[in-house]
C-alpha cells in the first residue's frame, strides 16, 4: 500500500505532525456531518484509519520496532 510505504518513510517528528493534521481534518469532517454540509461522507471512515495508521507507526518508534530516517 502507497500509503503505508510514505509513513514508514518518516520520521517520529513528521508523523506526530501528520497526525495533528489528521485529527484537524476529522474533527472538520464531524463538524460537516452535523450540519449536515459534508460532500463524501466517507472521507471519515479514510481520515479515522489515517490517524489509527500514523498512531501505530508512532508507537513502533517509541518502542524500537521501526527506526527513524532522521
């Protein structure tokens, strides 16, 4: 998966700064959704695996799994 390939490629400080992103956006989406105005409501299915994603590839830097390119 491309997506996975481009997270293992990053270091702790870029994924902690993905993340943050990540949470912004669904927290947008789930504003969206309430009032109702959200275009593809799928988006927040994808943005909550995204954020499950880059939190396990954070957890392997913390315990050694993964190393850091930086």
């Amino acid at each position: 998966m491309k997506k996975t390939e481009e997270l293992k490629g990053m270091t702790l400080e870029e994924l902690q700064g993905r993340l943050a992103e990540a949470k912004e956006e669904y927290e947008n989406l789930l504003l969206q959704k309430a009032t109702h105005e959200i275009s593809n409501p799928m988006r927040i299915r994808i943005v909550r695996r995204e954020i499950a994603r880059i939190k396990t590839f954070i957890r392997q830097h913390e315990l050694g799994i993964q190393k850091s390119n930086g």
